[in-house]
C-alpha cells in the first residue's frame, strides 16, 4: 500500500472500484478471493463473475464439506490436544454428483451443505444462507459470507485458505504481539475532493493500522489484488466503501452515515 486518500493508488482501487457501486465492492472482492481459492483446490472453472453459476448444483460444496470433515478428523488423530479446543465435525454431506442447475437433486445437494454448516460446523444464523439464496440468487451476500466463514474455521484444521482468511490471521498475530499502541503520525488519509473545514482524518498508526475519524477506531489496510481491503470489528470492507459510510463528505443520503457537525 503506497498511498491513500489525495495520493494515487496504482492499479489498486481504481481497476476494480469504477465498473460497481460502493456497496457492491466488498462482494465482488470476496468473490473473486473465493473463487481463486476454489480453484486452486479443486480445479473449478470459477471467476467472480460466475462464482454462484459454478456452484449453484452444490456438488462442489458438498465434496468441499467432505474434505472439511476429513480434514478435521485427521488432525482429530495426529493433534488431539489441539482438536479437544475445537469444533469438528463429526459427519459429512450426502451428495448427488451428476445433479444438473435448478433440478431437485441441486436443491438437495445445497441443502444438505447448509445443514452441514449449522449442525456440524456450528455456523452462526446471521452467516447463513438458504438454498433459494444461491439457486435464485437471492442473497448472494450471506453465501459469499457462509462460504468464508467455513474456509475460515477449516484452516484450523490444516486446510488451505483463502487470502482473506491469512490476512486475517496475520492481523490477529500482529495484536497478540502488540499490547500498546505507537505514537500516531502525521494524517495519512484524506478523501479526495474534500472541502469541508474538518477533513476526516485516517492517522497512520503503524504500518497497515490507521486510526479514523474522531474515533478511537482502528483498522487495518491490506491489498487484496486490485482491491485496497479494510478490516474492522470482524469483518472485511473495501476502503472506498468504508469511507463512504464513515466520512461525512462523502456520505450520500442512501449511507448509513454517523451524523456529524462537519459542512459540505
């Protein structure tokens, strides 16, 4: 990461920012880092652009939970120690195969994917998706949400993750080391045609940890491909999102916005 706010970024947010909506950001990048992961593993024909038409028939997600599960017992014999302070699933996912988009046998593979992800893996409801949500595209957030939250808790077990999930790890392992924050520097950030008298400030704590707003907010910055990715609370966000809903000048009258005494 170069640079933010008045400075160029290179090749980062501006590639993939333009073609979508602010909010639709973090979506397209979850679903490109996803489908890149899903294809090094099992050698899918998925992109971004097609990630529910390459799952839709859930016979991917379904040996994918088989693998999950076997991942998990094997490190349930060669680690016991470490399996006993985990949640492991315990069965895996009948599955159909052959099951051709939108036939019965689809619905079924999905469904019982979904049920694998609530009984065995313990998934939380506010992750979780249906099976119209993939089959008819109605929720395509919470499967994308679903999905990481599985890669996320089957990397314990050995798997392989996605590069979201290692950012994450990494962020986690840089607060484990560090107990006490250093000195605040310089503003780094600034949004881009900002005229208001306060400019909302991104102080550059350390490096890829910036402090924002008024706030005592910290988040942490990382480039994901073409996508400058901002990790805050539990979640991910891409920058340009993040800062729509949180600078005032940026925020328009369909942002949850925090309210603010800063001008226009």
């Amino acid at each position: 990461l170069r640079a933010l706010g008045n400075v160029r970024i290179p090749g980062a947010a501006e590639q993939s920012i333009r073609p979508y909506k602010s909010s639709e950001q973090y979506l397209y990048a979850m679903k490109e880092d996803l489908a890149e992961w899903l294809k090094e593993l099992y050698g899918l024909d998925i992109e971004a652009g097609t990630f529910a038409t390459a799952l839709e028939t859930g016979a991917a997600l379904c040996a994918h939970a088989n693998n999950v599960t076997r991942a998990a017992a094997e490190l349930a014999r060669a680690r016991p120690e470490r399996a006993r302070c985990l949640r492991l699933p315990a069965a895996g996912v009948t599955c159909n195969p052959a099951a051709q988009p939108g036939t019965f046998q689809a619905r079924d593979n999905v469904s019982n994917f979904i049920r694998w992800c609530r009984k065995e893996m313990g998934i939380k409801e506010v992750l979780m998706f249906e099976t119209e949500d993939l089959v008819l595209r109605k929720n395509e957030k919470n499967f994308v949400l679903c999905l990481l939250e599985v890669a996320r808790r089957a990397s314990r077990f050995g798997m392989s993750a996605p590069t979201l999930v290692q950012m994450e790890e990494e962020i986690e392992e840089e607060l484990r080391r560090e107990l006490d924050l250093p000195p605040g520097e310089a503003p780094l950030l600034r949004p881009p045609r900002c005229t208001c008298p306060v400019q909302f400030p991104m102080i550059k704590m350390s490096e890829g940890k910036y402090r924002v707003g008024d706030s005592s907010t910290l988040i942490f910055v990382r480039i994901l491909r073409s996508h400058v990715m901002v990790r805050v609370g539990g979640g991910w966000d891409t920058l340009e999102h993040y800062l729509d809903k949180h600078d005032p000048c940026r925020c328009t009258s369909l942002c949850e916005c925090p309210q603010s005494p800063r001008g226009h």
